[in-house]
C-alpha cells in the first residue's frame, strides 16, 4: 500500500512539473513581421516602427 502511494506521489509530481514548464515555454510574445512602418499596429500613445523586420511599439517623446 505505502509503495502504490510513493508511486502515485511520485507521478503527480513529475506531471505537475512537465505541465508547469510547457506552460512557461508557451507563454512567449510573437513578434510582429512587418516592411514598413504602417504595417504595426500600436495603440495610440505608442508610436510603430519596423525594426529589423519586426513591429515595435515606442513612447512618443514630447
């Protein structure tokens, strides 16, 4: 009995930790691809711009 419990334990625990990382692993920010800057889209404060081929949103300086 105390072995089948060590044995469970033991599998929940290495599911917890496999699920944990492919949850880390997916919760990556895909970069925009773009030519110019008017293929960015950026909410209003934030100005486009293409750099190097991907989008990147910049605080608009006064």
């Amino acid at each position: 009995m105390e072995e089948n419990r060590a044995k469970t334990f033991k599998f929940v625990y290495g599911m917890v930790i496999f699920l944990y990382l492919y949850h880390v692993a997916k919760r990556v920010e895909a970069a925009i691809p773009c030519i110019t800057d008017a293929n960015c889209p950026c909410v209003f404060p934030l100005k486009p711009r293409c750099n190097f081929g991907y989008c990147i949103c910049e605080e608009m300086i006064p």
